[in-house]
C-alpha cells in the first residue's frame, strides 16, 4: 500500500486565508477564512487585507490540521502560494511555511496560484473524472482571464487573454454601476437567473480569435444605464433582473465564442474552466450543453474548488513534491507571476 503523503496547503494571495491537509490526492481538510471588511469598501484593501492574514493564519492553519485528524507531525511538505497576488497577503502566507517548514524540518514547495486553479481539477472525488492531457482550460477571476492549454501537470501556454480587465471585474464594475454590493458577480447571477438574457443588447469587443477586452463592455453598460436612468430614474430597479440577464448572457457568449475559436485552433475538445468565475451559474450550464451540442467533453470543478482556496495549492505541492521538485528556503513571494512560469 502508498505510503501517505501528507501535503498542507497555505493560501493568502488576496483577501482568503486558507489552509488545507491533502493526502496523497484526496482532500481531507479544506478550511477558508473570509474577509468580509472589505466589503464596505467596494473592493479589496490591500493593507487590510495582509492584516487580516496574520491574524486568520495561525487558527486556520491549526483547524486544517485538526480537521484532517493528524498532528504537524505527520505532515510530509508545506506548500504556499508563492505569487500571484497582493504582495503584503503573499509576505504573510510565505513567511509562515518558511518558518513552519524549517521547525519541522520538512520540505517547503512555492505553487503558482494560477497553476493551481487549473490543477484543482486532479484532486480525487468520489465519481469526478479528471481531464487527460491536452486539455484546454478557460481560467476566469477577478484578476485573470486567460485560455491555457495544458500538456502536462506543469507545462502550460497562454492561447489568449485579456488586455484589459478580468471576466470577474466586468461582473464586479457591472454591478456596482447598478448599485450592488461587492463582490457583485454573484448577486448578478442571482438577478440573471429571474430575468431575460435577451432583453438588452450589449455590443461585444471586436479583439484577436482568442484574446478578451472587458473595459469597452463595461463603458457600454455604464452609458446604456445612465441614458436609460435619465428617462426613467426607476429604471434599474423596474429591470434589475433583465440588465443582470443581459450582462451575463453577453459576458458569457464572449467566453464561449473564444473557446469554440480555441477548439477550432488546437483539435482538443476536452474543456475545462477554473477559478472564481468559473461558480458562475450560465458559464457552467453552457458548457455542458456545450457536450451535447459540440461534443466536447467538460470539466467543471466542485464550487468549493472554484475561488481562492488551500486545497488547489495542496494538490499542486502534492504533484511537486512525486517531483523532488522542492523550493529553497530564500524563495520569495511574486506579485507578478505568468501561469506558463514554474514558481
């Protein structure tokens, strides 16, 4: 029988502090601690943020362990997101698998945050088939929005991604151009799902097969809104449901339009998509009929492996450490990290 490989996983590259215990594939803890003091805000505070991560990491860490039903003893690597993210958050998760790492005297393994999202999808699941090798992974969050096509664990290329803004910031300005609170993507989902995807017409961005341009959709909503509210100042809140279907329908077409340009250009119709985003209602929908109606094969991660979480980051330490491939204790955070770069 396998040894088990206990891995523990530290995420801190924005606003969650998480820590998860892995063994061998499987997940046996995955514990998040939300920041809601950002909230109030309308967006994430870095300084707030990394302060909140040295209060949060400590206790999350401790539950992931106790959860997981082992002690620090039994951990075989600790595995932290290196980069990208928020440099301060970065500094707190580093510094604390550094230390944890030197005083059990165990490896440390830095995992490429973006690398992780797609890798989420080899953490073993009761029924979840894993995609095999090449795929192509539509990665969507509120900081990236890129299709990638992944040849191996760790070797991955940029087809195409954004310009501009992210997949999730188009959701985010959106909503808060309607008045909603942040994090808005998922209270337009909630509208979306009451309303008609067709009754407003959005024009989409005119860019490369397989590239994205967020930033002139979300000045057309702002203009279409503030034309409309002038009209009628009740306009958002007489059509609040139909404006969140049409933003979705549009945001959505645009990113299914370049994964049909993506599968055109590579021959691979095994899809999978990864990060926040990817718990959006229509995305998901839309690629399974997708299977049907193309006859691609989908790969659509568990919600609680869509956003910021340890678990990602325990499975991709996981497939390092079967590797060897460990990190030096000088090992720095990176804000600025490509998905196609090794940590």
């Amino acid at each position: 029988m396998k040894k088990p490989v206990y891995i523990l996983g530290i995420e801190s590259s924005c606003d969650d502090t998480s820590a998860s215990v892995i063994c061998n594939n499987k997940v046996q803890s995955n514990v998040v601690a939300n920041q809601v003091i950002h909230s109030k805000y309308g967006g994430v505070v870095p300084e707030l943020a990394s302060r909140a991560h040295q209060q949060n990491i400590v206790p999350v860490v401790q539950q992931a362990i106790e959860q997981a039903g082992i002690t620090k003893e039994n951990l075989s690597a600790i595995a932290f997101t290196r980069g990208p993210g928020l440099m301060g958050s970065l500094l707190v998760g580093t510094s604390f698998a550094k230390s944890l790492a030197l005083g059990l005297q165990i490896p440390l393994i830095d995992v490429n945050h973006m690398q992780a999202h797609i890798l989420s999808h080899f953490i073993e699941d009761d029924g979840k088939k894993m995609p095999p090798f090449p795929f192509i992974c539509l990665t969507i969050s509120g900081g990236h929005t890129q299709i990638v096509k992944v040849t191996n664990h760790f070797e991955m290329e940029v087809l195409g991604e954004t310009i501009d803004d992210a997949v999730g910031e188009a959701f985010d300005k959106s909503a808060k151009i309607l008045g909603l609170k942040y994090p808005g993507g998922p209270l337009i989902d909630k509208h979306a799902k009451l309303g008609n995807p067709k009754a407003f017409q959005f024009t989409k961005p005119k860019v490369g097969d397989l590239d994205f341009s967020f930033s002139g959709l979300k000045t057309g909503i702002l203009y279409f809104i503030q034309k409309q509210v002038r009209i009628n100042p009740n306009f958002i809140e007489e059509n609040l449901n139909d404006i969140c279907a049409s933003i979705q329908y549009t945001i959505v077409e645009i990113l299914m339009d370049k994964l049909k340009n993506a599968v055109k250009q590579t021959g691979i119709k095994h899809i999978a998509i990864a990060g926040g985003v990817s718990a959006n209602s229509e995305i998901r929908a839309r690629l399974q009929l997708a299977e049907k109606h193309f006859g691609w094969t989908t790969y659509i991660p568990k919600f609680e492996y869509t956003t910021d979480n340890a678990a990602m980051i325990a499975i991709t330490g996981y497939l390092k450490y079967l590797n060897n491939d460990y990190s030096d204790v000088s090992v720095t955070a990176k804000a600025r990290l490509k998905v196609s770069e090794n940590a």
